[in-house]
C-alpha cells in the first residue's frame, strides 16, 4: 500500500504505507516546491499537512510530536510547541492561525494492480 496526496496535479505517491512509523512524520516534497508533513496514527490512517510551521517559517512539522487531544490527533510543533490538528490543520493554541491540509489516501501499490 503506497500513501497519496491530493495536489494540484493529481494524486501524488509519497511514500509506502508501512515506511511510516505511528506518532513521527515525514516531509514531502510537492511539485510546487512546498513540502507536506505526513504521519500515520496507530490504526493505519494517514494525514498530511504543510510542514512549514507558520509561527517561525521553518519546514519542521514533520518532526513534531505526534499526540491527541479529546480524540483528535494532533501534531506539536518542535520549535514553539503550538499543536496544530491533523485533520482540520486549525492550530489548538491560536484560534486564528490554521496550516494546509492535504487529501490523503492509499492505494495498492502498482506492483499489486
């Protein structure tokens, strides 16, 4: 199973589904040149959003801290620690302040179709 986002283009093959440790990110770079943060909770399901953190401009959501809050699944900025929640990409601490979010989904792998 190979995991995709949603860009511009079409549906773009990131990375396989097992290559994806639970609760740490990853970063993907998009045909655009913005990159993605994309992480798998521990029942398989994947999320992507910006990597950029839109406090600092740093490319380092990937390398957050991986949590949960009221059953929502949350990514914990390594710089200033603000959360930013995996489906919706609203920033728990900043009502204000949101990231991208990306369609993601997986797909058999080509070797499979």
């Amino acid at each position: 199973m190979t995991v995709e986002l949603r860009v511009s283009e079409g549906w773009l093959t990131v990375c396989e589904l097992s290559a994806l440790i639970p609760g740490r990110g990853v970063a993907a770079l998009l045909p655009d040149g913005s990159q993605a943060a994309v992480f798998v909770d521990r029942a398989g399901r994947p999320y992507a959003i910006a990597n950029q953190d839109p406090f600092t401009g740093a490319q380092v959501l990937s390398r957050g801290l991986v949590g949960t809050v009221a059953g929502r699944a949350f990514v914990a900025s390594p710089l200033l620690k603000q959360r930013f929640d995996l489906e919706s990409g609203r920033c728990l601490d900043h009502d204000e302040v949101a990231v991208r979010t990306y369609p993601v989904r997986t797909a058999a792998t080509s070797a499979a179709r």
